[in-house]
C-alpha cells in the first residue's frame, strides 16, 4: 500500500511557506516524476494534493532557488564518522531552524537565502 505523502508535504509547505516542491521517485533523492520540475515546482495545495494523487507514494523535492531557500545536508551516521549532529547542534542554538529527514536517515535543515533574483 502506498504511503500517503500529501500530507507531510503540505505540512511542511505550511511551516516553510516559500517551499515550492515538485514530486521524486518514492523513497529516494531523485529522479523527478516529470520534465521542468524546477520550474514547475509548486507550493500551491491544490497542485500538491493533484500529484500525490498522480504519483501515490511519491517523495518530494524542493526547488531551492524558486523558494528562496539555502538547505544544509547534515550526515548523522557515527558508524561511518559522519558526526554533523553535533555541528548541527551548535547551530540551532543560534537559529531556530526547520528541519526534515532525508530518505537515508540523515538530517537537512533549510534556512531563508538570497536567490540572486
């Protein structure tokens, strides 16, 4: 049975209101499910409901230079010496920040930035 996305994507489009994000193969960081995802990459609910109806069980990409966003991909594997938890951690004592997980068992953190429109 596929699992619903739709609603974590529009969660997170709630807490990051700028995040324009297009569908991916299910469970991986990549390829996206259509052509011009970049620029069709949407934050709009009803856009997102419609591909997750399309492509049930889909993952989610974010267009980071269409939201305005810088994302940090933070390895957290301490087996393989990946210790970026710690690292992350003294930067949320500075920012508040909002988070996700990454389909390996990572952490991203995504923070506003400047696009250069």
């Amino acid at each position: 049975m596929a699992r619903n996305i739709k609603r974590p994507a529009r969660e997170f489009v709630a807490r990051v209101p700028s995040a324009c994000l297009f569908p991916i193969t299910a469970a991986r960081k990549a390829p996206p499910l259509f052509n011009s995802n970049l620029n069709l990459a949407s934050n709009e609910p009803e856009r997102i409901a419609q591909w997750s109806a399309n492509f049930p069980g889909c993952n989610w990409g974010l267009a980071t230079k269409k939201s305005g966003l810088i994302v940090m991909d933070v390895d957290t594997n301490e087996a393989k010496s990946k210790v970026g938890a710690s690292t992350l951690f003294d930067l949320e004592m500075k920012h508040e920040l909002p988070g996700v997980g990454c389909p390996n068992g990572g952490v991203g953190q995504i923070e506003p930035g400047q696009t250069g429109r």
